[in-house]
C-alpha cells in the first residue's frame, strides 16, 4: 500500500505525519508539506498520481480553496482511493457533513494538537506500540502548538520545524518519529540556532504599525525568516499591550495571534482560518503597495492594519 500524506509545514505537521506512519507500521509513503490556502495544490499533485491511501493532518479547511478541494477529493473517490482526515481546528457543521457524505473518514479533535488526533483516534497495525514514546511526542507537540509549555519538549519542538525550513529537514523530522524517536543529535545544533536568532531579533528594534479601533489595539510587524510567527506575536502582544497581532509577510500572508480577541472571525473574512486565538488568511497586495513599500516598509505594515481594522470592526458590529 502507498499513501500520500498531507500534512502541515510546522512541527504538529511534521508529528502527525510522523505518529501516523509509526502507528501505521510505516507503509510506503509519500509526504506533502502545505499551507491551508494551498491545499488544493497539494491535493492537485496527488490525484495526478496514483496511491492506494491519502491522510490529511493538521491542515483546516480554508473557505477560499473550499470548493477545489471538494472538487479533487472527488476525484480520488472516483479512484477508490481511502481517505483520513485528522484535524484540531474550527471545522463547520456543513464541511463535516458534506466531505463524510464524499467518504471522507473525518477525526476532527479541538482538545488536542493534530499529533494528538492521530494518536488518539487510528487503529494501530504496529505490533509493538511504545505508549510512552507516544505520550511524550504527542505532550510535547501538544504543549508548543496550543502555548501550553507544560512539557519539557514543548520549547524545544515548537522551534524544531519552522514554515520557512526546506523539505529535506521536514522529512527528517517525520522519519525521526516514525522510526520511534524522540530525538536526534541533528536537533541540537538546530534549536540553538534557532534561539540565538530570537536573541538577536528582539534585541534589536522591531518595526511595527499600532491601529487603534474601538476598544481594540492592532500591532503590525512583518515576519521575519528567522523567527516563528508565534513567538513574534506572543512578543507583541506582551511588548505593546496589544490586542491583536499580526505578522505579514510581503505576498500577503497574514498570521494572527491574541489572548483575548476571536480572530479567527477575522481571518475568515479575509479567507483564512485557523484557531481562536491564532489564524491565518492570505490578501492580495495591489502592486502600487508593494512598490512604495521598497522604499519604506511601514506602507505596507499600513496598509494591512487597515484591512485587519475594518473587519475587526465589522466583527464587532
């Protein structure tokens, strides 16, 4: 049997995919990495090849790709190839019900990390399960993706896979946990990079746009290669007694982070989607923008604390 699995760019991704091959007694495979808004690319290179099994993890429905997605889940259907579905974000009741009448097997899970879903909800095939080894990568996955960091991986891995890293190292994270790992001496050198980036980072001054709208304070950065958007929010928000964060990157993708706001009712208005507290849409920037924006960045962080405003406005109404 082949499966192709579909799978997120950061580490939750790269665990989900991972505990589903080692419960799965590692099956022949092949993995996608993706972004939501781009799932139905990811699902395009699938259905042009054939396999015997596709799973999704970690990758939530986006309402602006939704219908293409319907649209080539259909089409593997027609090939009579299986498809699994594992998940932990904001699911509509119509997406559930018309993708289980498609065929789709659906294990939708807000309580947990997508690592968890997997863990939690797939029949195991392997013979010898090491529940510890599962416990602690699904605690440790859990405790970066959700901000819980009530496990001592938790700091370590949520820094181990970053959306911005080559495939290559991905995959080198996905096979370390199917071969039943915890960790590999490549990590170490990984992680302490990482952290003396952030150093670097937040020693220095970062450039930011402050929208004030109604009771709502709106911090704007642009991201940054070096650093998770997460970390960039949990920064801002603390830095500026902000409300909203939000981190842009220059071909419109938006990453937003608060402790006390819904924005996933934002990022839905613009397309997106994503948790509660930690969303993320796609804009398009009108090419006059990103012109002006050569020469002086706060035109463009301007220019989405506008649109991230009004909507949050319109939510409030």
């Amino acid at each position: 049997m082949v499966v192709a699995i579909i799978t997120h760019t950061d580490m939750d991704g790269a665990g989900a995919a991972g505990m589903y091959l080692y419960l799965s007694n590692n099956p022949e495979y092949r993995v996608f990495f993706t972004e939501p808004y781009l799932l139905h690319k990811a699902l395009s290179k699938v259905t042009a090849a054939y396999y015997d099994k596709v799973v999704i993890t970690d990758i939530g429905i986006n309402p602006g790709v939704y219908s293409r997605i319907i649209d080539y889940l259909s089409m593997l259907k027609r090939n009579n190839t299986s498809i699994i579905w594992f998940d932990h974000h904001v699911w509509e009741n119509r997406w559930v019900t018309e993708l289980t009448n498609l065929g789709a097997e659906l294990y939708i899970d807000k309580s947990t990390c997508a690592t968890g879903v997997v863990a939690k909800y797939i029949k195991p095939t392997r013979i010898n399960v090491d529940e510890n080894f599962v416990q602690e990568v699904v605690n440790g996955v859990c405790s970066g993706d959700l901000w819980r960091f009530d496990h001592w991986l938790g700091p370590f891995y949520v820094r181990l896979v970053r959306r911005r890293d080559n495939q290559a190292w991905r995959k080198l994270v996905v096979k370390t946990v199917a071969s039943g790992k915890l960790w590999i001496p490549e990590f170490n050198e990984k992680i302490l990079d990482h952290v003396e980036r952030e150093l670097i980072l937040f020693s220095d001054k970062i450039q930011v746009v402050e929208k004030n709208t109604g009771n709502m304070k709106i911090v704007v950065t642009e991201s940054n290669e070096e650093v998770e958007n997460s970390f960039i929010g949990a920064f801002l928000i603390g830095r500026y007694s902000a409300d909203i964060a939000v981190i842009a990157s220059s071909d419109g993708k938006l990453s937003f982070r608060s402790r006390n706001v819904d924005v996933r009712s934002i990022a839905l208005k613009l397309g997106g989607g994503g948790h509660i507290y930690a969303s993320g849409a796609k804009i398009d920037v009108p090419w006059w923008i990103r012109i002006l924006s050569k020469v002086n960045k706060k035109v463009f962080l301007n220019y989405v604390a506008e649109i991230v405003a009004r909507e949050a406005e319109r939510n409030s109404m």
